[in-house]
C-alpha cells in the first residue's frame, strides 16, 4: 500500500490500520482488498511477429 497502507493478520490489526488509514486520507476513505500472500506467482509474456 501506499501512506497509511499495511497488512492485516486479525480484526485488531485491520482496526487499528483503518484508524491510521483514514488519519491520513484527503478523502476520509480507507480500500480493502484481499491479500495473495502466500500464493504463487507467475509472469507470462506473449511475443508474436
């Protein structure tokens, strides 16, 4: 994440990352999103002439 941004492993830490987030948003908004940790990434490229 960016200024404010973090990861949450329980509903206290999510809390207390919110708190923070909306502390230092322009907006009074906070983006939740799902994590991927611990899952396996891949990068495939596609070249065709």
């Amino acid at each position: 994440g960016g200024t404010g941004g973090g990861v949450a492993y329980n509903r206290q830490e999510l809390e207390n990352l919110c708190t923070a987030g909306l502390d230092l948003s322009m907006t009074t908004e906070v983006m939740l999103e799902r994590s991927l940790l611990g899952w396996k990434e891949f990068e495939l490229e596609v070249m065709r002439d």
